[in-house]
C-alpha cells in the first residue's frame, strides 16, 4: 500500500509540475489580460493565481509531513488550472495556441485516475466547475464550435477520469485488505486462534516500545502446560489438540484490552503480554489464571501432578527504559517458569 500511494504521490507531483511549468511560459510569452472580450476578462486572470496554486500545491505533494493538506490544495490548484485553460482557449488574443476545447476537462480526467483524489471529492468538483466550464464555452463560442457533440465528449472525457480513478482506488483498497488478512493469518496460530510466534515477537516489539515512550509497566507471563507430552501419549493428539483449543479461549479471554494480547509460542507453551499492569495485580492475574485453567476439569490421568490438566506459570513485571529490553523481559520470564515446574509445577513463580 505504501508502495502505491508513492507511485501515487508521483504521479500527482508531475501533473501539477507540467502545467506549472507550461502556464509560466505561456504567461512570459502572451500578455496575461486580454484587449478583447471584457466580459471575460476576469477569466484571463485567472492564470497568476494558478500558478501560485500549483507551486503550494506541488510544495505540499513533495512534503509527507503536510499529507493532510495535498488533497485540497490540489483540488483548488485543478479548479483554477482548469478555468485558466478554458479562458486562455476562449480568449482571441491567445488563440494562436490553438488550445483545444477539451483540455481542461481532460486534465481534469487525468488527475482523477491518476493523482488519487478521493471519488466524493471528484463528484464535488465536477458539480461545481465543469457546468462553470460549459456555460463559458455555450456563452463565447459560436454554436458551430460549441456543440452538443463536442461537449458531450468533454463530459465522457470528465467522468471516464473520475470513475476510472475510483475503480482503481477501490480495487487497491480490496487488494490492501486482502494483504492484511493474509499478514493477519500468517501471525495467527491456527489451532488456538491465539498469535503464532511470530505474531507474538512483532506484538512484544510494539507494546515493549510504547510503554518505554510512555513509562508503563509491562508485563510478560509463560505458560506452560504439565505433563503434556504425557496426555498425548496416552489420550492421542486430538485430545490435546482439544486441550490446547480450551486453553487458547481462556487466554483469550484474559486477554481482552486492546493492548494485551495471548499467544502460543510453540507446543504446548503459551504466553500473554499486559500493558499496564504493575506487579500487585499480575501476581494475581497470575494466580488466577492458573486456577481457572485446572477448573476447566481437563482429565489427564497420567500426570503426577493432578488428575486434570494444570500449569506451570512464570511471570515478570518491567517498566522498560529502552525498547531493546524485552530479550531481558523474555530470558527472565522463562527462568521463572523454569523455577515454577523445578518446584513441583501447579504453581506460580512471579516474585517482585
């Protein structure tokens, strides 16, 4: 996506530099208001403040930073680009151009489909100029240049532009969805719905940097399931794929907040990342989590430990200083766990 709006960002820096660059010549080289036609003389005047518009406009385009004010800037650089090119057409003493009738409308079609102006924001425009555009030709020119064939042309010439450009944008639109589903699913773990690993180290990143920016406690849990390989022995592993699934859902629901996410960091070891959470709260957030998974009653008659499924927890509570402190928040967490199944297992090892 980012990608095509540069190629976007582009395209509308040249057609905003190409009629700049014309406009200003032809303003050296003709006189910029015209002896004739006083009815209209405004409109040759309108040619200095174009370029004016143009320049801010192509400045604004150049600078990401100013993102926010390229799409109105330009559309007010297009609209009196556009009248400009209709009264340098419509005015005797610039004739010698030869400027065709259609230009203006076909830069405009031109920077619909491919400078990425917003579809609502073409439709205002076309409301507003292209009749302005028609009248002025209708009112000047003789009805032999002026037909209804030739303006009809210029309206197909306008909207081929605006829907050509919309069409486009819509379909980068899906294809930027369908990437994302695709990124979302290759971070996911398929069994627990839960991030994969992958997902987990990009969300730890993320999370480990805002609390550095904004000085709050994160929190790390491991959790790592009893005996495990013991209930796939013995019950087969579609039992244990059902015992992970159960375990997932009820790290998922621990996981709620926005910021705080679960995950499945390989077999049977789980993971879940708080934001926020000082140390008081996770020692029991911890010890709840470990009751409630020996609750869901999942039978395993093999384990030494309990006649159902229980965990081995070790947690960690940082306020981080520097993002690159999470290999710490991850190597201290996992001693911890190491601790918890070296002391019986069941438990949680989480000391401030």
């Amino acid at each position: 996506m980012a990608d095509y709006w540069g190629k976007r960002r582009a395209a509308r820096a040249f057609l905003l530099l190409l009629p700049l660059v014309l406009l200003s010549i032809e303003m050296l080289l003709a006189p910029v208001f015209p002896e004739q036609l006083p009815d209209i003389s405004w409109l040759s005047m309108t040619l200095p403040p174009s370029l004016l518009m143009l320049l801010s406009a192509l400045l604004v385009t150049l600078r990401r930073q100013w993102s926010p004010f390229a799409d109105v800037l330009t559309l007010l650089a297009v609209v009196m680009t556009s009248l400009a090119l209709v009264g340098q057409n419509l005015d005797p003493a610039r004739a010698s151009l030869g400027l065709p009738n259609y230009l203006g409308p076909a830069y405009l079609a031109a920077v619909f489909l491919l400078a990425g102006i917003p579809f609502h924001r073409a439709l205002m425009l076309l409301l507003l100029v292209f009749p302005v555009q028609i009248y002025l030709q209708l009112r000047v020119l003789p009805a032999a240049e002026a037909g209804v064939t030739e303006l009809l042309s210029q309206t197909l010439i306008f909207f081929v532009g605006m829907l050509g450009g919309h069409m486009l944008e819509h379909s980068q639109r899906h294809a930027w969805l369908g990437l994302k589903m695709l990124e979302a699913t290759s971070r996911t773990d398929p069994l627990t719905g839960t991030f994969n690993r992958r997902g987990f180290d990009e969300s730890l990143q993320t999370l480990a940097r805002l609390c550095a920016r904004e000085h709050r406690p994160i929190a790390l849990i491991l959790i790592d399931l009893d005996h495990f390989k013991l209930l796939n022995d013995h019950y087969g592993h579609e039992y244990g794929d059902s015992c992970l699934r159960a375990v997932g859902q009820l790290l998922r629901q621990f996981a709620r907040r926005p910021l705080d996410q679960a995950a499945r960091m390989g077999g049977e070891e789980f993971a879940l990342t708080l934001y926020n959470c000082p140390q008081d709260v996770l020692e029991q957030r911890c010890e709840l989590l470990r009751r409630d998974i020996e609750l869901l009653n999942i039978e395993h008659a093999r384990s030494p430990v309990a006649p159902c499924v229980t965990v081995s927890i070790g947690a960690i509570c940082l306020l981080p200083e520097q993002p690159e402190e999470v290999r710490d928040l991850l190597r201290k967490a996992d001693e911890r766990l190491y601790r918890a199944k070296q002391n019986g297992r069941n438990q949680v090892c989480c000391p401030a």
